[in-house]
C-alpha cells in the first residue's frame, strides 16, 4: 500500500491510497464515518478514460480543531482492532 496526501488543509485531507480497491475503500470510508468528528468521509474511484486516475483518493473532513491526518490514524486502527476480533472469532468457532 501506497499512501500520497494530494491536498491538505487544517479541518481536510485528501489522500491516494494506491493498490487498493472498493472493498478496503468502504471499510475504511465506513469506520471514518463512525467517529463523531468526522463531518465527511468519501473516496472516488476515476476509471481511466476520465483523465487517467486509477488510485483511490479519500476525503475526509473534520469537525474545527480535529486533525484529518490523526482521524485517519485512529480509523486505521479502528479497522484492525475490527479485523483482530473477527479472526479471534473465526478461529474460535472453527
């Protein structure tokens, strides 16, 4: 995974997170939207014929004096906590 911050400012970020796909893109987006904090969270997806980008680009706006970059960060880890518990239960029922 390869992460590019395309734009940034103080209550948003925008970020290219090449190799990935809609599945890890809606995991994520989703967990952003979890969080209290979060006023927007939303990724595009240009199919080539429209100006050539391939890469997901998320967007994520925060509510004033939230950091987008640690929101992110957080969800990150929201997501592996998430993933952590599902294995331990996978593995348990197995």
């Amino acid at each position: 995974m390869e992460l590019r911050v395309t734009e940034s400012t103080e209550n948003e970020l925008s970020i290219e997170i090449a190799g990935e796909d809609h599945t890890f893109m809606n995991v994520l987006k989703g967990t952003l939207l979890e969080h209290d904090d979060i006023t927007a969270a939303t990724y595009d997806v240009n199919p080539e014929q429209s100006g050539g980008q391939t890469e997901p680009i998320l967007t994520i706006k925060t509510v004033e004096g939230v950091d987008p970059l640690e929101a992110l960060e957080e969800a990150a880890a929201d997501v592996r906590g998430k993933t952590t518990a599902f294995r331990d239960a996978f593995e348990a029922a197995a």
